[in-house]
C-alpha cells in the first residue's frame, strides 16, 4: 500500500528589490508495485484564476498531467502516462492540485513538479516505487511437488532396476555355482 514518507523539504524566497517569490517544497513519497494508486500531494492556499494552467511533469521535463479551462487536456499528456492519472475536480476553487498515479510500477520512480502555468508556485513530489519480492503462489507450489514426485520416481525405478539386476545376478551367480559343484562332483 501506499506510505507518504514525512520528509518535506521547504524554500521560501522573498520579494527582494521587484523579484517575485518563489515557494518550492519537496515531498518523499514511497509507494510499493502492485499498489492500485498513489498520491501526489500538491495543495496551495493561493486563490488560483478560472484559465489557470496546472502542469505535472517528470524529471524529464514529460508531461505526466495538464488541467487546463476547466477540464483535463489528455492530448498533451506523455503515453507513458495517458489513462493512468487524475485530479480531483473542483481544484481551483479547492486548492488540491495532488495528482493521483493508477498502477505505479519501478519505472514510476521519479522525480514529478506541479506548477501553476506561471511556475512561481510549484510542489515536488520525489516518488520511489518499491518492487516487491514475489512470493511462492500456488502454481509454484504444484510444480515444486510435480517436480519432487517425478524425482522421486525415477529414484524408486532406478531402487527397482538396481534389485532386479541384484536379483538377476545372483540367480545368475546361484546357478554358475551349481553347475560348477555338478560338474566337480561328477
């Protein structure tokens, strides 16, 4: 399942002789393969315009999700991504950018900024998808036990072939020795 890892790192700039703000925070996400979802928190408390333009994007500047006039733009979307992410509706009005990522895998495993269209607020999310180890299931365990019987019964015909033989040797070795205790006695 899903655990948001604690760690956020925060920088603030001021407004220093007409230079903008700029607030930068990072979250650590971790969330295991084979989770359904995860989340991306993104949150402002900066009142956002109707054609405000929300922007995730990858470390490699692809474009993971783009919220834009109301409503989700999936032709801008990168394919890796496409059908895999949503935004809650009613974000303007909420504040709630967060990004929710269907079926992460360990190529999820990134590095995701949300930005505003105007980039002086942005979130990220540094996200590290944990592959699991993959137990033993049921088809593992039935060949396992095939595998075990089949063993077991080559081992228990070569047991029988090797009696035989034994068998057939000293029947073999029993009736050399009569006929030469015939012959001697003769």
């Amino acid at each position: 399942m899903e655990s948001a890892v604690q760690t956020t790192t925060d920088l603030q700039w001021r407004v220093l002789h007409g230079i903008i703000a700029v607030n930068v925070s990072v979250i650590n996400s971790e969330v295991d393969s084979g989770a359904e979802s995860v989340q991306l928190p993104c949150k402002t408390t900066v009142r956002l315009p109707e054609d405000a333009k929300v922007e995730w994007k990858d470390r490699g500047h692809s474009k993971v999700h783009v919220y834009q006039k109301g409503s989700d733009q999936p032709e801008e979307q990168d394919s890796d991504y496409r059908g895999r992410t949503e935004m809650k509706r009613n974000l303007l009005k909420t504040g709630d950018l967060s990004l929710t990522l269907k079926y992460p895998t360990d190529r999820d495993s990134n590095t995701y900024t949300c930005t505003d269209g105007d980039t002086l607020r942005m979130k990220t999310v540094e996200l590290k998808v944990k592959i699991q180890k993959r137990g033993l299931c049921v088809c593992d365990w039935l060949v396992a036990c095939l595998w075990l019987a089949v063993c077991l019964w080559l081992v228990a015909c070569l047991c029988l072939f090797a009696c035989l033989w034994l068998a057939v040797c000293l029947w073999l070795a029993a009736c050399l020795c009569l006929t030469v205790l015939c012959l001697l006695c003769r």
